[in-house]
C-alpha cells in the first residue's frame, strides 16, 4: 500500500477504477479496506475512481499514542485530498467517516464537491452517550472480555433484526465478529473521537449538497439522529432504508450503492 505524509503521520491508502474521484471514510476501529467488500466495486462499475484509506490509529497507517480528536481526524482527511491532488471531489463517509466528512466539508468547501454521510449523527443524545461511558469504563478496566460474548454483543448492537432472525444469516455474522473480536480490540485512541456537543447550528453553515443516509434498525446512530443532520445543512436530503443496522452497507450493499450512486450522478 502506498502511503501519504500529513499532519504529522502516515496514511496508508488505495486507488481503484478511473472517472472522477471518490474518496470513502471508514468508521471508528475499522479497516479502509472494508470499502472493497462493496461499494468500491459498484462504484468503479458506475464510472467513479475510489480511494480509500486507514484513518490514524488503523495500522498500517500511523498509531500515534493517545486520543485523538475530530478535529485531528478531519485534518489528516484534508491532507490526504491535498496530498493527492483530488479536490474537490465527491466524499462518501459512513458513521464516525460521516462526521468526518461533515466537518471537512463545513471548514474546507473547496476540497468536496458533495457529501453521503451514512449513519452519521451531530450530536450524542442520552442512549449513545451511556453507551460510549460504558465503553470507556470497559476499557480501561483491563477486562478482556471472551471473543464469542463480545461478538454476540457486536451483532446486537450492529445488525438489523432482520438479519439475527436469519439462521443462516446470524450464524455467519457470529463468526466474522469472533474472529475479528479474536484480532484485537481496535484502536484505543479512536475513543475520544465522539459528538458529545451539538453541531447542528455549525452544519447550517455547510455549502456543498449532501445526502444523510440512516438505517432504520440502527442502535449507534439512529435514524432520528441521522435526520436531525439532514434539517441542519441547507442542501441535503435523507435517505432511510429498512431492514438493516449499522452496518447497513454491509447488510444491504445494493440499496445502499444504488443510494450513493444515484446522487453522486447528480451532484
């Protein structure tokens, strides 16, 4: 994997497909490479160029030691663009890549022609707030918890109850997340990353078309969450799709693509 210098670290990225640039963030303790499961290939099918990347704290890209911000987040984001020489250019982020790429696009326009922000939110309400303390105490508890609990945790917090109702589905699910909970732990310096304050009054300010994208069985970023962002920025629509959690891309990969895609096309 080639890598990018900026903001003081390295990122590992990958280019694919040719057309205009695409550039896709991942989420929080998760893999750039996750992407390539299905919507680069749809998206390099429908004329795009993707890129994706390991945000910090995902190796092979840098591991600096403590937490990182936001704000630190959006700024290797913007340096990578830079660095590439792609912008402005379309942005597609998903959960913490979402906020990611609201941000990026509030405080650098000239680098985002438009935005998909899926299961993304501006503010942590009650429920998510409780379930981020209790991450964090977990942690930094030292418990390591058994790699077949965690993982049955993992699906019930990301998975549609369509998808555990699925015998065939929720046993493959089961044992995708035991092996991954069995790799580690993911990155601890991605646990400051969080919405705790609310952004909506800023997103108003946000210039480029987006399109909000939320799950309706979404436990981490729930639909409610993923509207209030798409009422606050002036030119963006919401997009809600059944049967599908947080992973929603990975769940329901063509409804989730023909989404992407079809405004992309347009914007």
């Amino acid at each position: 994997m080639p890598f990018v210098s900026t903001n003081g670290i390295q990122l590992s990225y990958q280019r694919s497909g040719s057309g205009d640039p695409v550039l896709l963030i991942m989420g929080s303790n998760a893999a750039g490479h996750v992407w390539t499961m299905h919507q680069t290939p749809a998206l390099n099918a429908a004329g795009y160029e993707t890129i994706v990347f390991d945000n910090r704290g995902i190796a092979p890209s840098s591991v600096p030691p403590g937490e990182y911000t936001l704000a630190d987040m959006v700024a290797d984001t913007r340096g990578l663009i830079e660095a590439l020489g792609i912008g402005p250019c379309r942005v597609v982020g998903t959960s913490m890549g979402a906020m990611i790429a609201q941000e990026l696009a509030l405080a650098s326009p000239e680098l985002v022609r438009s935005a998909v922000l899926i299961a993304t939110r501006s503010r942590s309400d009650a429920a998510r707030r409780a379930l981020a303390r209790a991450d964090r105490v977990l942690r930094e508890s030292g418990v390591e918890l058994p790699a077949t609990y965690q993982a049955m945790r993992t699906v019930l917090e990301m998975l549609s109850p369509a998808t555990l109702n699925d015998d065939e589905a929720a046993t493959g699910w089961l044992e995708i997340f035991e092996l991954m909970t069995g790799a580690g732990r993911g990155s601890a310096g991605q646990l400051g990353v969080d919405t705790v304050g609310d952004r909506r009054p800023a997103l108003r300010r946000v210039t480029v078309p987006c399109r909000a994208i939320a799950f309706a069985d979404d436990l981490v970023c729930p639909p409610h969450l993923v509207a209030e962002v798409a009422d606050a920025i002036p030119d963006c629509d919401l997009v809600e799709l059944p049967r599908c959690g947080h992973l929603g891309n990975l769940e329901r990969p063509d409804a989730v693509n023909a989404a992407i895609i079809e405004f992309l096309d347009k914007n």
